[in-house]
C-alpha cells in the first residue's frame, strides 16, 4: 500500500518552528545588535534589498552566502558569529563577540559594521544595542558599582531573572554612542543555550518596544485632527436635531466627516494593529524572565507599568476613538440620509396627489370636449343628411324643416356611439390586456 501524500508545505511548516535557534553563549562575551526598518510601508518593502545588504557585509569577509530567499543566517564573520534574521518590517543583525573588551560599553566595538555598508543600509536604524554577559560576582554591590559607573541610575532596570540564574539591567536610554546599553551578570554553570535565551530576550525587548512606539507617536500625530472631526461631527449631530430643515447640506457634510474618518482608519489600521502585537510581545518576553526584585530596585517590568504602559494605552484609546468616530459618523449618515428618504417620498407622495387632481380635471375636460365634438360633427352631418335628403322630402311632400327635425335625433345618436366606440377603443389599447 503506497503511503500518505504529505501536504506540500508540511515540512516546510513543521521547520519553521525550529528555523531561529536561540545562540549559544558563553561567559564571558558582549554581543552588538542593530535592527534596521524603511521609513514607510516597511511590510511591503522588497526584501530582496535585504538579503541583498546581508551578502554585501558577508562578502567583505569571505563568508558563504544564505540559501536564496532566506529569512535567517546565521554565520561567522572574522573571529565573531553574525544572526541575521528578517521579519515583517525590519530586520535584525547580532554580532557576538567573546570577552569583554578593553572597556565596558566600547563604542569601537559597532565597528564591526563598516560605515560604508551602514551608509547603504536598505533603511534606517530603529535601534541598537550593545549587551555585555559577564560572571556574576560574589557580592551583589559589585553589581550595582558597575550599573551606577555604566548607565543613568535614575533609570536603571535591574532584575534577576530565570530562576535567580542571572542578573539583568538596562536603563533603556541611548547613549553617547547612539547605542542602547544592557547587562547581564550569569551565575556559573548556567547552560551557554540559557544565556543565548536571556540575550535574546533583551534584543527582543527593546526592539519591540521602539516597534511599538512608532505607534504612539502615530497617535500623537492624528489627535489634533481625530479632535477637529470630533467636533465638526457632534457639531452636525446638533444640527440634526434642531431639524432646521437642511437635511441634504447636514448629509453632505456629514458624508465628507465619515469618508475622512474611513481613510484616516484605513491610513493608520496596520500601525496601530501593529503596536498591540508587538506590545503583546514585549508584555511576554518579560514575562518568560521570571523576574525577581533586585537590591530593592524596579524591575524591567516595573519600568514598563510607570513609562511604556501608559503610551500603549494612549495607543489603544485613540484606536477606540477613532473606531467609536467611525461608527457615530456612520449611523449619524444612515439616519439623515432615512431622514432624507422620507421627506423625498412625502414630497413624491404629494406630487403623486398633485398629477391624479389634474389628470381628474383632464379627464372632465376631455368629456366635455366630447360633448362639443357630439354637437360639432352632428350639426355638419345634419346638414350633409339635408342636402342628400331635401329632393327625396320634396318628392314625398315634406318640408326642409321637418326633414331637417326627422334627421337630427338618428345623426346625434349615430355620432355619439361612434365617438364613444373611438374612446373606448382607445382606452383599451392605452390600459393594455388585464393579466
């Protein structure tokens, strides 16, 4: 018996799963991240730019290339390991790095990436970071020491993460060199596949987060005209319930609210779509960290409730705004324009009223030009009846006026019949057969 046809794209599906390995690290080591997105219209951008801007660095190290049509690569350039991976809108490139380096944070260490090939970058920078993974010391002050000599201590997120294993910090602001700046401090004998894990997380955490707030910042942009059109619409929605009698301006105006809000909704339903699914992720990264409190210190989460929470939920009550104005604008037409409808079949019903009065004094007219017509064409076939009659009436003895009364009564008779027998056969041509 022949074996099951497997769906073309099972495979296919079932790799997908495993296609992006988390990194194995080793203690210790510093990793230098950059993410890279086009202004606009990044999700329909033409990735082959993408692949094209990988090929360029790996060529500049004698580097295999990825398979065509590559989403991920994962490489070595030099002494370093390169991850390079594509997504919806950006792409992402994780240099790492052993050691430390000759000082912590060391701006020449973005060096890696030459200026040039920065320059023809198919994008601009949405963020980048440089992460240094050292041991952790035995006394935790040696921990806060190097935080407070490293970042803004106002700032400063610090947590222990996966089961007490390591200790994470991050200020999330941009330094000097233009780059964020992250911490890790891992216990001994912490798996190198577990310290990959809480390197990605960090890169995940603060690329989704900028991702996120391209959002907010979206807001901030359509609030001033999202108010305007809020305005202008509960100004019509007065209008109409004055009833002022100018329903089909109210309509037109009303119309012209709801066309913008449609484009305005259609303009921003990707960004703000987005937003909530990268806040999702960011929410559920930091979650998988397991956070536990620091020195007394917030943690990353904590950071997140007091400074990005609030801008995702301003977000999130503009999305609901502009979806609220949408629909009132909507139901505001669709109420006017019934308004309307009614009014056109009440005036429809008069003019209707109007044309049967007059087809009545149509028809009473035409009866009465009947009767005229009865009288008109007797007294001329009266006359023709005379002249043929008069020299039969004088062979018989009968006066012209006598012949003359005899002749009319048939002749009237005769004439009315005819012409009713016309208007009855016209009648029924113009009424047609009955079904």
């Amino acid at each position: 018996m022949p074996p099951i046809q497997d769906h073309p794209l099972r495979y296919k599906l079932a790799n997908e799963l495993h296609a992006r390995p988390f990194p194995s690290l080793t203690a210790p080591c510093r990793a230098i991240y950059l993410a890279i997105k086009q202004p606009r219209d990044a999700a329909s951008r033409d990735r082959s730019l993408d692949l094209a801007h990988l090929i360029d660095l790996l060529d500049r190290h004698d580097t295999p290339h990825p398979q065509p049509g590559a989403t991920h690569y994962q490489g070595q350039i030099g002494q370093h390991m390169l991850k390079w991976e594509q997504h919806t809108e950006f792409v992402t490139y994780t240099v790492f790095m052993p050691g430390l380096g000759e000082r912590p944070f060391d701006p020449a260490d973005f060096d890696v990436f030459p200026l040039d090939w920065l320059d023809n970058a198919p994008g601009v920078r949405v963020t980048s970071a440089m992460i240094r993974i050292e041991g952790r010391p035995d006394d935790d002050q040696d921990i806060s020491r190097n935080l407070n000599n490293w970042m803004v201590p106002d700032s400063i997120a610090v947590s222990e993460v996966i089961d007490r294993d390591a200790v994470i910090a991050g200020d999330f602001r941009i330094d000097p060199a233009g780059h964020q700046r992250f911490a890790a401090f891992v216990c001994q004998g912490i798996g190198q596949r577990r310290v990959g894990r809480i390197v990605q997380r960090l890169c995940e955490i603060e690329t989704y987060k900028a991702m996120s707030m391209l959002g907010f910042t979206r807001v901030r942009e359509i609030s001033p005209r999202m108010g305007q059109i809020d305005a202008e619409l509960t100004r019509l929605m007065h209008i109409m319930t004055e009833d002022g009698g100018q329903e089909e301006a109210t309509l037109k105006s009303l119309l012209s609210v709801s066309a913008e809000l449609e484009s305005l909704s259609a303009r921003t339903s990707f960004r703000l779509g987005a937003t909530g699914a990268y806040e999702a992720i960011v929410g559920q990264r930091i979650e998988v960290l397991r956070e536990e409190r620091f020195q007394g210190r917030q943690t990353f989460s904590e950071f997140m409730m007091r400074r990005y929470d609030p801008a995702m939920r301003t977000v999130k009550s503009a999305e609901r705004r502009l979806e609220s104005m949408t629909h009132r604008a909507t139901r505001a037409a669709d109420l006017l324009r019934t308004r309307v409808e009614v009014g056109r079949s009440a005036q429809n019903q008069q003019l209707l009223e109007s044309m049967n009065k007059r087809a009545e004094l149509q028809l009473q007219l035409q009866k009465t030009v009947e009767g005229l017509s009865v009288v008109a064409i007797s007294y001329y076939a009266v006359s023709l009846a005379g002249y043929l009659l008069y020299p039969v009436g004088e062979m018989l003895g009968i006066s012209k006026g006598m012949l003359t009364a005899l002749v009319t009564v048939p002749v009237v008779a005769v004439v009315y019949l005819m012409i009713r027998r016309i208007r009855h056969h016209a009648e029924g041509e113009t009424s047609g057969p009955d079904l």
